[in-house]
C-alpha cells in the first residue's frame, strides 16, 4: 500500500489572527501558523538505521557527519522500470562519469521522476538495488547512497535485499531525490541532505542540495 499523503491544513490565518490584538496602535502585528501531520518517509527523506533493524540508531543519535559531503551522480537510465541495479551497472556507470567511488556519497539517476512524476506510477515502478550491488557501495566506502522513488529496492519486492544489506552493513540512504539528471556529468560535489533532529525518528524528512563548483 501507498504511504499517506502529508496533511497541511491552515491552523490561524492572518484574518483568524486579528483577534488577539497583538502589536501597537497603528501597527497590529498578525500570524500564520499550518499544521502538518505526516509519516517520516513521504518526500524526500533519509532513513535512519532503525528503520532497517530493530538494533540501529535513531535519526536524532546519527553523526551529521554521514548527511554532508563529497558526492557523485551515476547515470542509470538504462536501467528500465522494475529493473534490478547490479554491480556490473555501477562499475559501468561510475567509468562513464570518470570518477572512482572511494567513500563518496553516491546518488544514482534512474529517470524514474521525469517518465512517472506526477502520476501513482511514480510509487510503483521503480528499479532497485541488489543486495550484490549494496554490498558494493559497502565495499567501496560509501556509507550513504540515494535514489529516486519510494525505495532503493524496486517496487513490490517482498525480499528487500537492499535495505537488509543496509542494515547489516551499516549504511543509510536516501530516497525520492528528484533532479538528479542534473548532476550527471558533474564528476564530483558536494551534497547536504541534513535530517529534522526527531527524537526516536525512524528517519526524517529533507532538503537534499548539490553544491556543483
């Protein structure tokens, strides 16, 4: 099933404000203040290794550390809906962008936003990682990836063999990044994806940005 939508809803407007009388004469002052009710993992969001097992941190116990730095951007737009990222795919991808991946946050362009977005297709056709290709990223250092889509493992699976090496392996990711095409080609930048301090946050929301010199 689809994660719910977030809820916006307006808790005091302007107008609504009015009535507390606050500022000076000649110079009322007024608020606007929404409320918001939402799951961690709608958006852009990163997921804390709790997620993954009932033994990993919080997203408030997590380094800041591992939401900044050097980062890379692999072209994976061959790979179709529902396909299967393998290492073979990765190695390709990262000889192609000029880069060796040593440590560096590693997001991946599928293509996925500009063929489903704004359509429900969007949820349910994404490709994903395998549990070979996670170990990879493990292998090569990097600690933290993303994608686009709901999950780095394709949409249905019931194994999610991605999110088990992350949690065996000690990684955290990053999903629904749009935009990404945009950093293809950039060789190296710089990324900040920094998470809300929730406390006991099985993740958290984000603004992912890319800093490309």
């Amino acid at each position: 099933a689809l994660f719910p939508s977030p809820i916006i809803l307006p808790y005091v407007d302007h107008e609504q404000a009015k009535a507390a009388g606050l500022g000076e004469e000649g110079d009322p002052f007024t608020y606007a203040v929404n409320y918001i009710s939402m799951l961690e993992h709608v958006g852009t969001h990163v997921d804390a290794p709790i997620h993954f097992g009932p033994n990993g941190d919080t997203i408030d116990n997590c380094p800041l550390e591992w939401f900044r730095g050097t980062a890379v951007c692999l072209d994976l737009t061959h790979i179709p809906d529902l396909g299967d990222i393998d290492v073979a795919d990765l190695e390709a991808a990262a000889d192609k962008a000029g880069v060796e991946i040593d440590g560096q946050i590693v997001l991946m362009n599928t293509g996925l936003h500009n063929r489903h977005w704004p359509e429900k297709s969007a949820c349910t056709s994404n490709p994903g990682l395998t549990a070979a290709a996670t170990h990879w990223l493990a292998d090569k250092g990097s600690k933290v990836h993303g994608v686009e889509g709901p999950s780095t493992d394709k949409a249905g699976t019931k194994g999610f063999p991605s999110h088990r090496v992350c949690r065996d392996r000690g990684l955290v990711h990053y999903e629904w990044l749009c935009n990404l095409e945009q950093l293809v080609g950039k060789a190296e930048f710089q990324f900040t994806g920094y998470p809300l301090k929730w406390v006991n946050g099985t993740g958290s929301p984000c603004r992912a940005i890319a800093e490309v010199g």
